[in-house]
C-alpha cells in the first residue's frame, strides 16, 4: 500500500516552476531519501506532502488529500525541519507538556526515557541547550507520537558528526518498525545511505532517479582503473568519470561487474558519486577531469 502517491505534480510561482508534473510513489515501512540541489523542489514537494502549499496535480498522504484534510493527516505526521525553533524561555519539561497537551497520540513517558539517555536536564531551559541537544529535544518530541510518517527536512544541518551519527542511529534503531514512512532531505547523503530503502534524485522540479537500494547496489557501479586499461573501459560506456591520482573513476549504469573486474578495482558507487554523476552538469562518459 502507498503511503504517499502524487500524479502529475506541479507547483508554480510566478515564473518558476518548482514542481513540473513528477510523480512520486512511497511505500508504507520505507525510508525514502529526497536528494537533491538547492533548488531543485524539494522543499516544495514536502510542503505539498505536508498539505501547506496549494498544487495541482493529483495527491494523497496516508489516503487523505493534504490540502483539504490537512487537519486529519497532521493526526498521522510528523515534521523536522532544518529552522524548527522551541521558544528559548521554554524549559525541556514545558515543551513535553505542550506537545501532551495539543497531539492525542505523544506518549510522554516515552520521550522522557530518550531524553534520560542523553546529557538534558529537564529543568533545563532551550537556551541553555547546544544546537545538538535541541535536536534531540525535536527528535524525542517526535519519537513519542505515534506518527504513521515522519518527514525529516536537513534535519540534522549544523551538527557535529557524532550528534548526526546518534540522531540516525536514534532514529532507525529506536523509531522505525517497518511499518512507519520516513522522508529524509539532506546534503549529507553518505550518512544516510545506510538506512535508506529507497531513493531519489530532483532536479529543477523533475524526478531525476527513483529507485530502492536494491536496485541501485545491482544496477550501478564504479571501476578504477589505470591509464593503460583506461580505453578498454571506456568501450563500456561510463556515464561519468573522474580522475584520482593518476588513475580514472569511472561510473557504469547497467554493467555487469565480472567485465569490468579484470580492468581494475570495482566497488558499489556511493550515493554522492551517482549525485554528481547524473545531476553535476559537467560530468560526461569520456570527460576526463570531470566534475566529482
């Protein structure tokens, strides 16, 4: 069953077109990362999702239209962002009260034993806390409700690699059952490229890639090799390549690995590679020095 489904989803303003008519399918118990440029509609196809922008188009989240059952479906959602704020006179055990008080679905009792497992005193006022602990603040705020999606919007920008490490580690070993969706947006996509189940690539406003994990480990993959095999590997037909230290990396959609092993070292392509190698601009098969 679909959690998210969208036909033919378009967004303008004015003279730009953020949303041009993609369509979008995400699976009920996936992790879905949104990968994409400044730019490039994600913002506005999670604003959509979460029912605060008008569209057209067809759209449904968890079977309801979001912009006219908005209040329905924020029973069901949940929503980090990169500029959530608390108010910073509020203290740690104020922000569980309100959010006891205003969603039916928050189990205290729940967010208080993540927040026993971290370095925040509940007496402790917002802006007493450093930029990390207030993300763990959202995050045990969110991880309380029961939420059937939870949409995650850069929400771990400006935090050290350990508090990013935590928060994804908190969030597919204490959060995800297999039957919850999560949406993730973010730059840093080598740190989520291990709980993902599937993926997908915007740009400027159209879906770019959609595919799960599995089929992107089996169907893409990097060789590098020296310049002496370098035109043996060419007659493949990378997508993409770069030069590393004398030798070149190059990026293959579709080859079967056993003919590019005796050329070189073969590996899985990292999401970030793929990025640059399908939206980067310059990169092109048999464009030495290409960008990376």
């Amino acid at each position: 069953m679909a959690c998210i489904e969208a036909r033919g989803l378009r967004k303008k303003y004015r003279q730009t077109v953020a949303l041009d008519g993609v369509d979008i399918t995400v699976g009920e118990g996936r992790i879905l990362g949104l990968i994409g440029p400044n730019g490039a509609g994600k913002s506005t196809a999670l604003n959509a999702i979460l029912g605060l922008t008008a569209y057209e188009g067809q759209l449904t989240v968890l079977g309801r239209n979001p912009w006219t059952e908005r209040d329905r479906l924020m029973r069901d959602v949940c929503f980090i962002a990169d500029v959530a704020v608390l108010p910073r006179w509020m203290r740690v055990s104020q922000a569980l009260d309100y959010v006891a008080g205003v969603h039916p679905r928050f189990d205290r009792a729940k967010a208080e034993a993540f927040l026993a497992r971290t370095d925040i005193r509940m007496t402790s006022k917002v802006r007493e806390l450093s930029k990390g602990m207030v993300t763990q603040l959202h995050l045990a705020l969110v991880m309380a409700i029961d939420a059937r999606l939870l949409v995650l919007d850069e929400p771990t920008l400006g935090l050290d690699v350990l508090y990013r490490k935590n928060f994804y580690d908190t969030l597919l070993n204490d959060y995800f059952d297999h039957t919850r969706t999560i949406i993730v947006t973010t730059h840093q996509v080598e740190e989520v490229q291990y709980i993902l189940t599937d993926l997908m690539f915007i740009n400027r406003g159209r879906i770019v890639l959609d595919c799960s994990m599995e089929t992107f480990e089996g169907r893409y993959v990097e060789l590098l090799t020296n310049p002496e095999r370098l035109a043996e590997a060419r007659a493949f037909g990378p997508i993409h390549e770069r030069q590393m230290f004398g030798r070149t990396l190059l990026l293959f959609d579709g080859v079967a690995r056993e003919h590019l092993a005796p050329l070189g070292e073969v590996r899985t392509p990292s999401i970030a590679d793929l990025f640059v190698a399908l939206i980067g601009g310059a990169g092109a098969a048999g464009t030495p020095g290409a960008v990376s």
